[in-house]
C-alpha cells in the first residue's frame, strides 16, 4: 500500500505543472470576446486596415495637387571642353571653353483644376564664371508670373476632383463593412466550434448511456428478460458511440484550429467558446435598412464611381482625336550685370509666349474608335450598374427578412430541444422498466441529439445574419445607435 501511495504521489507531483501548463494555455471566449479579438488581431482586420490607410494617403496626395507647391531648384553645372561656337560673322570655330554655371530659383506654382492650367510665380538668379578669364557675370529674376494651359485636351484635375473624394468614401465605408463581415465570419467559426464541442459532448453522453445499457443489458440477457438480438443490438450502439467520440475530438481540433488561425492567436492556444444562451428579439424595419444601406454601404460609392470613371475615359478618348493647343505665357523683370547687387538695378521687362498647334489630318479612324469604345464600355458599366443596384436592393430585403424570422426560428429551436431532451428521458425510463423497446430509445436518442445540433445551427445563423445586417447597414438595430470604424489620425499616419 505505501508503495502504491508512493507511486501516486510522484505520479501527482509530475502532472501538477502540466496541468497548469494546459490551464495557462486554455482560453475561453464568449461571442463577444471572439468578435472583439477578430476585430483587432485578425490577418483580415489587417489587411482591412492597410488597405484602409493606402486609401487615406492616396486621398492625401489627391488634395495636394490642388494647394501651391513652393520649390527651390538648382542645376548647377560645369562646362570644360572644346565646342563648335559660331561667330559673330556667322562662320563656326571650335573654341575651348572653361566655365562654372550655377543657378538658384525659387518657384510657387498652382493647379487651376477648372481649366486645368498651371500658374506660376518664379524668382531666379544665375552665375556664370569665365575660368579662363576669370570674369563673372550675373543674371536675375526678380520677378515673374507664367500661365501654362492646354486646350481642347482632357483635363484630369477637373475630372478627378469628381471621382476621387468618391473613391475614398468608398475606402471608409469599405473598411466598415470589412470589420463587420469580420464579426460575422468571427460568429461562423464560434460556432462550427461550439457546434463541434456540442457534437462531443453528446458523443461522450451517449458513449457513457451506451455503455451503461448495454452492461446492464448483459446482465438481463443471462436472466433471459431481453433476446440475444436487443443486446447485440446494444454493443452495436456501445461500438458507434466510441467511433463518434473518436471523431468529434478531430472535429473540435479542426473548428479549434480554425478559430485560432482566425483570431490570430497562436498555434498551442487551446480555445473553447461559450455560446450565448439567449438573443433578444426584435424586428427590423425593411424600408429603413435599405435607406441605411444605401447611405452607408460602399456599393452605392462603388457604382457611382464607375460611372464616373467610365464617363472620364469616354471624355479622355474625345480629347485624344481632335485640335490639341497648349499656350505658354511668362511676364516678368530681368536684368544682367557682372556684380550681383548691380543685377537687380534697373530691372527689364520680359514677355514670351508660345502657342503649339497639332490637328491630327488622317489617323485612318484610330480617334474615332477609341471613342466608339469608351462611349461603348460606358453604356456597358451603366448596364451593370443598374442591375446590381437592383440585385444590391433585393440582398437587404432578402437579409432583413431572413434575420426576422431567424429570432422565431430560434425560439422554435430551443422549444424543440427542450422536448426532445424530456422525451428522452422518457424514453429511457420506459425502456429500463421494460415498457418499451431499443429502437423507441434510439429514435429517442436521435432526436434528442438533433434537437440539440439544430439549436446551435438557429444560434449560428441567427447571429451571422446579425452581423451581416450591419455590415449592410452600419447601424445596430438592437440598440438604435449607428456604428463607427473610423481609424485615428495617429493611426493612419503611421
């Protein structure tokens, strides 16, 4: 016995720490808990917010191509070799030259996004050194303003001043709703999990009934109240519930092992969900879903930008075919002198202008099909548009209506199982009295296992179309409040 004892002992001391071990890597997590984590830890939360901060920065760059851009340039460059120069008399010699040009300007341009022009204001000086001669002289701008506009050609700025505060509308409501499908892609795997520990815990359960039956039945066979066929019937059920239990824990390593890849969390985590017991119903109005999901859903952002978009390219494809005409302007004060204060006394006007022509003569129709083309493909997008508009339209109503009579469904779940669960306890007891055969108990048996597997698939679609609903939506028609996934400005700008 105190060999035994002894045994024991270090049997328990030696398991202590690994069972703290599988306590400390254990987690468990309700639905809201799961929810919260996909939300924050998930590859696809993620890639949602890079995608979401690539948006941001884009937007960013968009806005600045219409604020003044201020530059300091310099093209500083030495000039020693021996070059063709023409003279005076108009004949050419080649001349050695040795001289050092350096420059500094400073230039403040603007987009002029209604024309899509250029204007300008420059301010320049430019130093040339003779080193053979070791003679210096300035050149200098105090001041100019220049004009840069093309006409007759597509102008982008106006064009994307349409399209891309639509494009990032979409970004923000797509970012949105990305966390929202998370949330209901999150439900989906709570409970293929719960479903699978469910699955287990009856297999234990009726692994455990099986094989009290059937030892209780060896012992009513050798009295000969039950036939040789009832009790081997009853091994049969001993045998299949071992088989099940056997795969319901590969089951629940396969649901767990998802879940954790999903959540993000690492590979030894052991996870276990707590499924909610109990939802609160409640309807949700059709009409003001779809009047929210078209204010905050991104589709309508999504269509409206390919329209633009498509009607941009047809706009670009007329551009390209006919008179193109670019003007150049520049007026501004200019002075030269060998010292640099005396550059800037007595300043001269100066005046360029240039204009530039070009009329495609004959282009053997490639102008023309281009527009065919993009007036074509615009028709095609508005097609599209419009029938996914109606088949956006038709998906609310079809979800609102689905999740109002999800809680019903529910209800009728948890009735359900709470009488197939009496009536097997029924079934039982009849069955240990002698007043019913195994086949009354399996079909009891069944159901009652049924009954419990359809409760968690109501639960499970229930709160899919939950999070569903207000991935459309982004609003919470279980408390009245709108939704909010706006990133911080800290965090965009990381």
């Amino acid at each position: 016995m105190k060999h035994l004892l002894l045994l024991f002992s270090a049997w328990l001391v030696g398991t202590l720490p690994l069972l703290a071990e599988d306590q400390d890597t254990k987690r468990t997590f309700t639905l809201a808990e799961a929810i919260l984590q996909a939300q924050k830890a998930s590859p696809d939360a993620q890639a949602a917010r890079h995608t979401y901060r690539s948006a941001y920065w884009n937007y960013r760059s968009f806005k600045a191509n219409y604020l003044p851009e201020v530059s300091l340039s310099s093209d500083p460059y030495l000039n020693r070799q021996i070059n063709r120069v023409t003279q005076p008399d108009g004949t050419e010699q080649f001349k050695a030259q040795n001289t050092l040009n350096t420059d500094l300007s400073l230039t403040i341009s603007q987009n002029v996004w209604f024309t899509g022009g250029n204007l300008f204001l420059q301010s320049s000086v430019n130093r040339m050194d003779e080193l053979g001669g070791r003679t210096t002289s300035y050149n200098t701008q105090p001041f100019s303003i220049g004009y840069n506009q093309s006409f007759f050609g597509y102008n982008s700025l106006k064009w994307n001043r349409r399209i891309e505060p639509v494009r990032y509308r979409e970004a923000q409501k797509s970012y949105a709703e990305t966390l929202e499908l998370i949330a209901s892609q999150a439900c989906n795997y709570f409970y293929a999990l719960a479903s699978a520990q469910t699955d287990l815990n009856i297999a234990l359960s009726n692994q455990a009934s099986a094989d009290t039956l059937w030892r209780y039945a060896q012992g009513r066979y050798r009295i000969g109240s039950i036939t040789e066929n009832e009790m081997l019937q009853l091994e049969v059920n001993k045998l299949n519930e071992e088989a099940n239990v056997m795969q319901a824990r590969m089951d629940v390593e396969d649901a767990m092992q998802t879940l954790r890849s999903f959540l993000g969390l690492g590979d030894r985590q052991d996870i276990e969900v707590l499924p909610t017991d109990s939802i609160i119903p409640f309807e949700v109005p059709i009409d003001e879903a779809l009047r929210l999901a078209y204010e905050n859903s991104p589709e309508p952002e999504n269509f409206k930008r390919r329209i633009l978009e498509s009607k941009s390219n047809l706009a670009s494809a007329k551009a390209s075919r006919g008179l193109k005409a670019d003007l150049y302007m520049q007026f501004g004060l200019s002075q030269t002198a060998d010292r640099f204060q005396d550059s800037y006394r007595d300043p001269l006007n100066q005046q360029y202008v240039r204009v530039s022509l070009a009329f495609p003569i004959l282009d053997w129709g490639r102008g023309r099909g281009r527009v065919r083309v993009a007036r074509s493909q615009m028709e095609l997008t508005e097609t599209q548009v419009s029938q996914a508009v109606d088949d956006f339209e038709q998906n609310v109503r079809k979800m609102v209506r689905q999740f109002n009579l999800q809680a019903r469904q529910v209800a009728i779940a948890v009735r359900t199982e709470q009488t197939a669960r009496r009536r097997y306890e029924v079934a039982l007891k009849l069955y240990l009295s002698g007043k019913s055969t195994i086949l009354d108990l399996n079909a009891a048996t069944s159901e009652k296992d049924a009954a419990q597997r359809s409760y968690i698939s109501s639960m499970r679609t229930y709160w899919t179309l939950y999070y569903g609903l207000r991935s459309l939506t982004q609003y919470d028609f279980r408390t009245r409040c709108p939704l909010s996934h706006e990133l911080e400005e800290a965090e965009l700008r990381r």
